[in-house]
C-alpha cells in the first residue's frame, strides 16, 4: 500500500518522495524497492544495478 505521508506534489502531479535522499518524483520517475519509493539515481546505489548507460537498459525489466 502507498503511504500517503510519503506522497507530495511534483510537477503539477502527486507523486512519491524518494525514501533515501527525499526528491520528489512522479510515479513514472520513481522506483520502488521493498515498497519504497526512490529515485533511480538512489535506486542504482541501493541495488547495484548496472550504471554503465542507460542507452539500452530497460529499468523496468530488471530485479524483477
Ligand atoms: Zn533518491
């Protein structure tokens, strides 16, 4: 379920907080880890997911 304490408005739409560095985001920015919501950039720290290039990565494929 989402806590909506952990929601906020961001560009003009609700959207999560990153769990880790507090950056608002929208629901398609965001990603979630044990739902938790975070950004990619603390989602790659977080998980270890490949950081070479995102040219032909496909986030939501990966950790599944
Ligand atoms: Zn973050």
């Amino acid at each position: 379920m989402v806590d909506k304490s952990r929601l906020a408005i961001s560009k003009g739409q609700l959207g999560p907080v990153c769990d880790s560095c507090g950056t608002l985001m929208t629901f398609g920015e965001s990603c979630t880890i044990d739902e938790r919501y975070v950004c990619w950039d603390c989602y790659v720290k977080l998980t270890g997911a490949d950081t070479s290039t995102d040219s032909d990565s496909n986030p939501g494929l990966r950790m599944s």
